[in-house]
C-alpha cells in the first residue's frame, strides 16, 4: 500500500502540472479568464495532495496508519478538482454541487492524518 500511495502521488503531482501548463496554455483562448481561474484552483488543490500523499506514504513507513487518510485524499482530488476541471472546461453547472463533496474529502483525509500523529506510539531507544 505504501508504494501504491507514494505513486499516487507522483502521478497526481505530475499531472498537476501537465494541467497547470495545458491551462495556461492550451485553454486560455477557449475559455473565460474567471473559468481558467477556477480549473487552476483544481490544479493547485490536486498539487497539494499529491505532496500529501507523498507525506503519506514516507510516514507509513515510520509506523504511521494513514491509510484512509489517503483514500480519501485521492477521492478528494478525484471529486474537488475533477468536478473543478469539468466546470471550466464545459461551463456546466452540474459539476458544482460535486465539489463540496471533494472538499469534505480532503478535510477528512487531514483529520486522519491529525489523529493518527498524536496517537502514534513511536519506539524510542534510550
């Protein structure tokens, strides 16, 4: 799970900037500058938690459990910045209601990780 959660980051880190790039881009001409903006607040969310899950992953290592910190930062992404993006590029109102789903995704996904911190019992050597 720990290689599978350090990818994932990797990977959305990657695409973040692959989107970051195409929206500066690639949609500047097609779509409104507040809609650009609003594809770019995915972007840089997306960007956040992949470095999450990168913290993540490196901290499953030491003993941390934050498996389900990650799950639900990735459907966050999945939900906030994936409705984000669909927004802005097809201007449909429809993906709206979606994104607060993610946003609860992601504060989850923190407050796990939060909790997970101060119970960790970590093995000190004297």
């Amino acid at each position: 799970m720990n290689k599978f959660i350090l990818a994932t980051g990797g990977i959305l880190c990657a695409l973040a900037v692959m989107l970051g790039a195409f929206a500066a881009h690639g949609l500047k001409s097609h779509i409104s500058p507040s809609m650009i903006t609003v594809f770019q607040t995915g972007v840089d969310y997306q960007f956040i938690h992949g470095l999450a899950l990168i913290l993540f992953g490196i901290l499953s290592h030491l003993g941390y459990r934050l498996k389900w910190a990650s799950i639900f930062a990735i459907l966050g992404v999945v939900f906030f910045s994936g409705s984000l993006y669909l927004l802005a590029t097809t201007g449909s109102k429809i993906f709206g209601p979606i994104t607060p789903i993610g946003g609860v995704c992601f504060i989850v996904s923190w407050l796990i990780f939060t909790i997970s911190v101060v119970k960790h019992q970590s093995v000190q050597t004297k």
